[in-house]
C-alpha cells in the first residue's frame, strides 16, 4: 500500500535514509593500492575496514568533510584534516601550497563553518631546494590571506633522497559552527534543487597537463581557490541549504554519488546544464575523459529547497568566482541511491562512482 | 648601578627575556638536509626562515607547542599538529600509530589543555600490507581510549611504491584550555625547580636498536605514552606551574635550551638526579651518545615555583607512570641563556643545544 500523507512520505525517506547508510563496500584487497587513495568505492572500502572499524565513534562515522565538536559551553567547532601529496608540485594556476590552504578551508565551508585556523604539518625530501619550499609557503601565505585564515601551529619532518617525492603538506583547520547551522544528507528531500558553483574539471586537468605525460597542449589553470566567501554568500541568501560539498577527487560525479548513497535517493543531473570551459571539455574528450569524474579545488556542490534554488543562484552568480554557477540538477524519489545524467539528446545513463581514478595524484 | 627593588629585578628579567627572544638562528643552507628535521639549531632556523617569515601572526610566532585560540564567547582552545616518520613502523614499546596518538595529545597537555579530539592523516605507499595498517590504526585506538581523546575525522592518500617508508601519519589536535591557564617562559623567574615526570632515552634507543644497524643488544622499550594524566595531577599539586614542555626531538637537552633561550635565564642540570634506566645508559655509553640528547615520547620537563616542587613531585610520583619523576635542577639568573650540567664530581659542564640530531627519524 503507498503511503498518502506528508507524515508517512517522510518515515519511508527516514527509512530509507537509514537503509542506505548501511551499504557499505567491502574491502577485498591484502595491500594498499593506488585506488585506495583515489576517493571512489576503493577508498570508502579501505577508510571504513580499517579506520572506522578500529577508531569508531559517532564524529568519525560520520565520514563528513569534517567533524563537529560541541565544546562545553555549548560553542560548536569544525575540525578538518587533509594530506596532499601532488605531483607535481607547482602547475599552471597554483601549487601545493595553495592546495593545502584551500582543501582544508573549504572542507570546513561546506560543512557550514567559518574557517579560522589551520595547521601545517610537512614532511621534506633531504636535498629539496629552499628557494622552491619558500615559494610554496608564500603561496599558503597568500591563499590563507584570500581565505580570511591564519596558520597558527605547524611542524616540519624531514626524510631520506627518493621519499615524499619533495614535499607532502598536511593541514588541519578549526572554523566556528552557527548554532543555528544545520546541514547533511539527513535533510536532502526530493524535489530539492543541485546547485554548482562554478566550471567543472580545470584542477585535474591542469595537473595531468603539468605532468607532460600525455600528447596534448591545452591552456588550463587549476580553479584551486577558497570557497568559503562563496558559501557564505548563498547561504545568505539560501538560509535552508541542505547539503554542500566540494567536488575534489573524483569529482562532481563522486560527491553526488556519495550524496545518493547516504540519502537513498536520486541525484539527476542536466548535461546541458553543466558549466565546463571549453578547453577543458576538449582535452578530456581527445583523452576518453569525463569532466564529472575530474576533480576540482575550488567548487563546491550545493542541495537547495526549490524555493530558495533562484535566489542562491543570484547569490552565487554575484560573488567574485560564482559567474558561472548553475542549477545543474534535482533531487528525486527514484531511482533509489542512483545518480543519473540526463543527456542532451533526451537520453539518461547512469553515472557511476569509480572504484579507482582515471587522474591519481592531483591532491 | 644594581637594582635593588623586586620591581626593578623583575624589569630587567623582562628585558632580557625579550632581548633573547630576539635572537634565532641563521637559516644558511640551499637545500633541506636531515638536520633541519632534527629539532635542533638548523630547524629553528629553517622554521624562522621560511614558515614564520611567509605565514608571519601572533600564534604562530609563539613557537610553542600548540597554539591557543580563543573564541567568540571567551572559551579558548587548544591547536597542535605534528607529522609521524618513525623507521621502523614497529618498535619495542610501541607503533608510528601510538607515537601519533601520543605525539599530539602531549603537545596539547604540556600546553596546559585538556586533549578532546584528533584529526589522523596516512599517506600510505602503493603496496603496503593492510594487516600491517590494521595493527597500526588499532594501536592509535589503544593510545586514544587511554588518553581520553577521539579521532574524528581523516583523510587518505596513497603514493608510489618507495614514496613514503610504508605510511606517514600526520594527526592534528584540539584540547580544551582552562581559562586560568598560564604558561610560558615569560612565567619563569630565578629559584624556580625544574621537574622531569620520568626516566629518559628509552624511546631512541629503543628504535635505534630496532633498526638493526648497530652492534649492540640490550632490553628497552620504547617511553611512549599520554603525558595527560600526569601533567592533571601535577597542576592540581603545583598550580603556579610556569612551563612545560615534552622531551621529545632532540630529548631533555633540546628543551631546556629552548627554556634558557626563550627566557634568557640559566637552566641548571643535576646529572646525579637524572633518571636513566641502567640498560639505556649502558646503550649511550657504548655508542658515545648523550641520553640528555635522546628523544621520549612520555616525559615531559616542567618548572615549578620553589614553594610547590616538592608537592608537584608528590603528585607525579603518586600518579601512574610518575613514580621515577626527580627534581632535576633549578633556574638561575646567570649565566644567561646556558643549560649546564653539575657533574657527580663537582664540575660543570655547558649542555649545548645541537645542530643536527645523532639518532634521525625517530618520530
């Protein structure tokens, strides 16, 4: 029997919900791989086998971009962490250096926090020249100054010639939670708008570009930027937001699967609505490349209630890096914890999350 | 002309803490090399140099252990990070993941804060065993539940094979500080006790003799443990504790040099009063080290008024894990800025702060 009114929808979405949450991946492997790193199905397997299982508790299972910490006073925290670990080490548009600022701020935006503070840990090859490593830290300075954060406690190891590939930088942040702020996948309901803040997939092109691995020239910058005045600016003028996250590895397509994976519910994108530079459309096509699956640095992927959907655009849109956002696509019933892309030619197909990834190493 | 009021002695104290202050070391070098990981001369330099130069705020150029924050409503945290590059993963007494665990917590406890919560970043190379990993994440389980504290958030990214000796973890702390805390060398006056919780260089020497590469054998375990507990107890005996610090890189030398340095003041060494187990001391002195030099991972050093060292000492040794806590020395007003050594025959010797570091990659 369907259920018919308002009340008995929303148990079957809770039910749902709580279903989903459930299905976890199971980890087949006896030694750590590259996919384990890459973000997908692989990694979702490894964190929750071995992390999960052994370091449970409720933050932690939570598996946001951060945790919320509720101090004694009833003050809220955000805490974040991110290892990078690039290569190379400087690309067209930024650096590692940039990277490790704007991962760790942006995960703490798009949790709904304020970012303030970051750590920085690094981990330096023997014979890595200064002039390269004070280039890198210039360009945290400045991307913590953009972002409105300061660096406030570090620590510095250094290894053997052949180890850490020249540098790997881990920061962590703390931001300041409103009170009154609550987001996560436990709110997405259908008929809720997907919003995107920008163009799609420059990061990891730029990167593989750096690499000079493959046959191609094109002029693409990495998007890597912080997202946190952008989210600020729509959730002013959307005060109902649902859920947020920055599309990094794996991209667009990774984040909305994960979204239908912890609501049960459907993600159905518009092909025609997604914003992707037209060099960056061309490069992934010569490689076999999806831009949904190419990460990004500087976006972020937004579920709005259709009536606040318009006024988070406009929002968006006015924002210094927002030009090119746009409502991309909705959030339905069915089918059950599917994304799906409905194709220029009037077609859908189903978007998948990888188990590994076609662009390793670009965070 | 002398000062001869308490007022007029304790502006020059204040003078001549900031004078040292400003004194840090030339960063000389083109290139990273090992000692500028050791914790040593040549890592202040390249910590002045390059991360306080670029990332230049209030916090940061604290150089402490942790930084301390305060929010909105007054309440104030504590934030601390530090990275983990042990050779071996696994040693007599412990783990890399224990050392992560423990690491951290002890930054944020010699602060003066209570340690709630822990970010924990692995960059894992291609290939490594997940049975290995597994053990490694259950000992951070281990060492969080005895500390008090939970891992709650994370992050994974896997490199290439020889990228990253097996697994480097970087964890991130956040502890709670009473608002009546206050600690630092500017605390510090002549007369004051030094304190030392514990028995010192057994975690270097355990993993030294861990490597294989030395041509000795003898029985020690690695120190490594959450200094939390202690340092509680001993507040609640001492509370005009002034400064604390845990003896890790660079052991009990390195920090009392940091103490003489940041204050100006004289630390004054009792080798008699130290605590050395037999079989660490009979290590050092087959291999001609210094266990002044050797770094723990469960001692802490702590300055105390003279009129509470006695009750502080009743407290460690009363706790568990303190029962071999000493006095082991006292703060002059000259000579200014030196660590000296009494020796068991009467003389004195300087205890110089090193360059490098004889026992690399330990933490």
């Amino acid at each position: 029997m369907e259920p018919t009114t308002a009340a008995e929808r929303e148990d079957r979405v809770l039910d749902r919900i709580a279903s989903f949450r459930k299905r976890r991946p199971r980890l087949l492997e006896d030694v750590v791989t590259l996919a384990h790193g890459a973000g997908g199905k692989s990694s979702a397997a490894l964190v929750d086998a071995v992390f999960v299982d052994a370091l449970r508790n409720p933050q932690l299972e939570q598996l946001g971009d951060s945790a919320a910490l509720t101090l004694a006073d009833g003050e809220r925290i955000a805490f974040s962490t991110d290892s990078f670990v690039v290569q190379p080490l400087q690309f067209p548009g930024g650096s590692i250096g940039n990277l490790a600022v704007h991962g760790t701020v942006n995960d703490l935006a798009v949790s709904g926090a304020r970012p303030r503070w970051l750590s920085a840990a690094f981990v330096i090859e023997e014979g890595f020249e200064i002039a390269q490593l004070r280039e890198i830290v210039r360009d945290m300075a400045d991307s913590a100054a953009q972002a409105g954060v300061h660096v406030v406690t570090g620590d510095t190891k250094v290894v053997g010639k052949g180890a850490a590939d020249g540098v790997y930088i881990c920061t962590a942040g703390v931001g300041v939670l409103p009170t009154a702020a609550r987001f996560g996948p436990e709110y997405v309901r259908p008929g809720d708008q997907v919003l995107l803040s920008g163009t799609i997939g420059e990061h990891g092109m730029a990167v593989m570009l750096a690499r000079g691995e493959l046959a191609i020239e094109a002029d693409i910058r990495s998007d890597t930027a912080p997202v946190n005045g952008l989210v600020h600016a729509m959730l002013g003028a959307a005060p109902s937001t649902r859920w947020m996250r920055d599309a990094t590895r794996g991209g667009v397509a990774t984040v909305c699967n994960e979204l239908a994976q912890s609501t049960g519910l459907a993600v159905i994108l518009d092909e025609q609505a997604l914003p992707v530079l037209p060099q960056v459309s061309g490069a992934c096509d010569l490689l076999g490349i999806d831009p949904l699956y190419v990460a990004n640095e500087g976006k972020f992927v937004a579920v709005v209630p259709a009536d606040e959907a318009d006024a988070a655009l406009a929002a968006l849109r006015g924002y210094p890096g927002g030009e090119q956002a746009a409502i991309v696509g909705e959030i339905l019933a069915e089918p059950e914890g599917i994304v799906a892309l409905r194709t220029a030619f009037g077609g859908s197909r189903i978007v998948d999350t990888l188990v590994g990834d076609p662009l390793p190493r670009i965070c």
